[in-house]
C-alpha cells in the first residue's frame, strides 16, 4: 500500500494511492494522528486525481529523525573514512522535514556547499525497545525516499553532524510511504540520485554496512523508538563534495532521489536571504 499524505485546504490530510489516483481516508487528520488512533484505513467513496493534489511529506511530525553515517563501504571509502564498527548515529531535527515538489531553501549568509544523499527512509509503526534483529522489520511501518541534504562547510567545519544536517528544509522525503508488506526484503532496493537529469549515485541498499534489521534492533537497545520515528539510513557513493571538482547544489536546480518500490522524490532549490 502507498499511503500519501496530502493538503486539503489549510488541513493535512492521507490518502491511498492506486495508479494514478488518491483514494483519501475516512480519518480526518495528519499522520501522527492517525497513528495515535490506532491506523485506521476506512476511505472515502469518491477518488481524487493524483495530478490535482499537493503532496505533502509522508511524515510530517516525527518525534525523531535518526540518521547513520558511512553506512556505505563505497561511500566510506570516497571520503577515506574506514568502515565504522558499529552505526554511525547522528540526528536530524523535524523542522528540516518537507515534501515532494517543496523546495530546498538555504542562505548563501550561512552556507555555500550544500549537498544531496540519497537514503531509504524507515518509518517505525510501534513503540520498540531492545528488540532483537529477528524482530526488528515487523516494527516497520514503512519506507520512503529521503534526501539528507547537508551543508558540508557547516559539517565538517562544526567537527559534527547535526547544525549542517538540520536547516530548514534539509530533509525531504516522499512521494508517499509504501507498506513494509509491499516492500518485503528493503535490502535489495536500487537507489540512485539525479541533478539535473544527471545520474549522481547509483547503487542498492543490499550494499549497506548496517541492514534496516540491525539498525532498529541496535539503536532500539540504546532508546526506545517511537511510532512516527524516521531513521535515514546512510547514502550511497556520489555525493557531491567528494567529487573531483565538488559539485554543490545551486539555485534552481532539480534534485531527484529515486529508490525501487518506491519511487521518486523530486525537490528544487532555491537560495533565499542572500
């Protein structure tokens, strides 16, 4: 099942999608909510086209955003980092959320390399504490594109993760969620990126250091994991900083993060306040 989360009016609302239409649910309100009132999936009679909605993230209120670096041996290696040990833990914060067709916005006053990761996204459906890696996908809701998007200069200038990781808008994700039933084995998924129709990263979440199955089960021992909760789970090789020469995003351009099952996110950029 795609669970999309959409505007209507002023309101966020969630909707079924099936082709290319938003079946929305009988449930009037967002999906933190929905979650609280135990999932519900009743819809509405009369189906909307999907060409006509606004999309809005899939997870607008996430009670956290948990991210792993260097959970790509290739991308480890780009940046001359070993393979770490144990995951890489690091956070982002919720404002940074937004949704497909949003855009990514920044400050040239605050930053000037900022660039694009493409991850698979996990959305946790139940209140999970130290469960064993056997257990840990049935306490998967979901799973949707992300982008860690990251102002290098704040990043590696801080000496760690979460100011340059945490702008406003630096973490889309979307279309919509699909289903851990309809997704089954997350570690065969290919994930790339695009810029400006340019392939960037190609690779498949089978070459993670860390599966989705050891990353609830291990960060799961260290705090409990919320319904809502979201972890991005490290990006391939690509990126752009590491690239000879760098390539940063710019005003204007299209960023596309496209993951098998799933489907592909796609956020513009736009500098403001310079």
């Amino acid at each position: 099942m795609k669970l999309a989360q959409f505007y209507h009016h002023t309101e966020l609302r969630l909707g079924i999608i099936k082709e290319d239409e938003l079946m929305p649910l009988a449930f009037a309100g967002d999906f933190q909510s929905w979650l609280s009132a135990g999932k519900p999936l009743t819809t509405v009679a009369s189906a909307l086209p999907l060409a006509q909605i606004r999309l809005a993230a899939p997870v607008n209120r996430p009670g956290k955003i948990i991210a792993i670096g260097l959970n790509y041996a290739e991308h480890a290696a780009e940046g001359k980092r070993d393979n770490p040990t144990e995951p890489l833990i690091f956070a982002k914060f919720p404002n940074s959320v937004i949704g497909p067709k949003e855009k990514i916005t920044w400050s040239t006053k605050i930053t000037a390399k900022v660039d694009f990761e493409a991850e698979l996204a996990v959305v946790i459906g139940e209140q999970t504490t130290a469960c064993k890696p056997e257990e840990a996908l049935s306490k998967v809701l979901g799973y949707t594109c992300g982008n860690d998007v990251s102002a290098r200069d704040l990043q590696f200038g801080d000496k760690q993760w979460v100011r340059g990781k945490s702008l406003d808008t630096f973490c889309p994700l979307g279309p919509w969620l699909v289903t851990a039933d309809e997704i089954g084995n997350p570690q065969n998924l290919a994930i790339r990126s695009r810029l400006n129709g340019q392939l960037m990263q190609e690779s498949n979440t089978a070459d993670m250091i860390f599966p989705v199955a050891e990353l609830v089960s291990y960060l799961s021992r260290h705090f409990t994991l919320e319904p809502g909760d979201l972890i991005m789970t490290g990006t391939p090789s690509g990126v752009g900083v590491f690239r000879e020469p760098p390539i940063f995003m710019e005003d204007g351009d299209l960023i596309e993060i496209e993951i098998e099952g799933i489907g592909t996110l796609k956020n513009q950029c736009r500098i403001v306040g310079s």
